[in-house]
C-alpha cells in the first residue's frame, strides 16, 4: 500500500471480487491508479477502517459500498471521522460510499435478470443443485431471484465466486447503480 491514493472500503471478498472485475471491464487499473479495495470482514468494521485510512490515519481518500441495511452504520463512522454530520445518501455518495438495495449480489440479479443468472450457474455446473434448492419446502413459493440469492449465499465461497461472474455476464450499459457510481467515482479520482 506504498503507493496507494484511495482505498474503497466493502463489506466483503464477495464485494471485493465484483469491484475489482468491473474495473477490470471498463480498463481501470486499480493498482495503478493507486487503488486498493479491502475487504472488511463485514460493515462493522467501517469505524476501525475509516479509523486507519481516512483523515485521522493515512488521509487516503475514501470510497466503498454498503448494503442497505448497513448504511447507518456506515453513517455513524463517517460522522465519527469528522466527515460530516447528519448524513443523507447523498452525503455519502458525495463521500464516494454507494448503497445496495439488499446487497451486490440482490443487485446483480436484478440487473442481468434471473436466467441470465441461471445459465451463468449452469456454465458452472451448478444448475442441479440450485433446482433441488428450488424443490425445498421452505423456498418453493419464493420468487427465483429469492432463490438465486440464497443460493448465491449458501456453499463454501459460492457468493465470492459468483460475484465476477455475474459482473462479466452483465452488459456494461446495465451496470446496478451502486457499482457503478463506485467506478465513476474511481475514474474521476484517477484522473484528477
């Protein structure tokens, strides 16, 4: 991290991995751009993460996303580091931190839509085994993009794996919002 301008905080791998593939896609080199993207292990780790990078530690310049349900947190460590008080979403999107509605990967499936998911999981093999999952008791009556989410988060590392490969099926011109006001914002720091 010798060289690194910004550092764009998410929540998880998961998270860490999409970032990082749409970059890919749009030609951002992250590293050399002085981009780094943590992954947390989690929102309530902002605080300490903020903590450590922001004004009162490398002075880094800050970005990420958050699901929804995490944004107050999110919101209490900004205001805690002095950048700001009484936070609105666009407070935090002018801070650069961008919001999921659920979280990235209810976000990718809405954006590429459910059978698009479903052949990128049968490219990986795993379409009978997300058929049994539809099959249970407790998922039957669920819409499948439910049932895509939980498959997504069920299984060693299946959520990590899958975010890039969602984020490489999706047209680029169907990006969710939250990821791509991240890269915009990337892009438009990288060349300042």
């Amino acid at each position: 991290m010798i060289d690194t301008r910004t550092v764009v905080l998410v929540e998880g791998v998961s998270d860490k991995s999409a970032v990082e593939a749409l970059a890919g896609r749009r030609g951002l080199d992250l590293a050399g751009e002085g981009i780094v993207v943590v992954a947390m292990g989690g929102a309530t780790n902002i605080r300490a993460h903020v903590g450590r990078f922001g004004p009162a530690g490398r002075g880094l310049r800050l970005a990420g996303l958050c699901d929804a349900g995490e944004e107050e947190e999110f919101r209490r460590a900004f205001e805690g580091a002095g950048l700001g008080s009484e936070l609105s979403r666009s407070d935090l999107e002018a801070l650069g931190f961008f919001v999921c509605v659920a979280d990235l990967e209810d976000e990718l499936i809405r954006a590429l839509g459910t059978a698009a998911v479903e052949r990128v999981v049968d490219a990986e093999g795993e379409l009978g085994s997300f058929r049994t999952l539809q099959k249970q008791l407790v998922w039957r009556e669920r819409t499948t993009h439910d049932q895509l989410r939980r498959f997504m988060g069920s299984g060693g590392g299946r959520k990590i794996r899958y975010s890039g490969l969602l984020v490489a099926a999706l047209d680029l011109d169907q990006v969710p919002r939250p990821l791509d006001m991240l890269l915009a914002h990337l892009l438009l720091g990288s060349r300042r």
